[in-house]
C-alpha cells in the first residue's frame, strides 16, 4: 500500500479543522495521567492505602458510593 503524500494529509487536516472551527468548534489540548505506568499505578496504591486508614474512611466511602450510582444510565 502507497504511503500517503504529507502535504495531501496536512491539507485533508486544515480541511476538517477549518469545518469545525465553523460550527463554532475550538480546538484544545488536555494531558491526562498515564493510567497505566507504573508511576501511577503506585500512587495510586499508595494513595488507597491512606484513604482506607483514614478516620474518615466509611464516610468517605459513602460519598464514593453515592456519586457513583449512575442508576440504570
């Protein structure tokens, strides 16, 4: 399979911006947490761990709980 031209590409992706920008679209960018290094999945450990510890923990359990009943959604 051909590999596509660069300038064709850039031009099919000016193309599209340029019809969302006119429905009133706005490009953004948003970095988000790499859920899946191991950095994260450690902290993440370590941060449980604290949360389960807390005085606090059936409350804030609860409140878990309760904002994430979604129902039948």
């Amino acid at each position: 399979m051909a590999q596509p031209n660069p300038r064709d590409t850039r031009r099919r992706v000016s193309d599209y911006r340029a019809r969302l920008r006119a429905q009133g679209l706005k490009p953004i960018q948003i970095w988000v947490p790499d859920v899946g290094s191991r950095a994260f999945l450690e902290q993440a450990h370590l941060q449980s761990i604290a949360v389960s510890r807390s005085p606090t923990e059936e409350e804030d359990q609860a409140f878990v709980d309760a904002v994430a009943d979604w129902g039948d959604a």
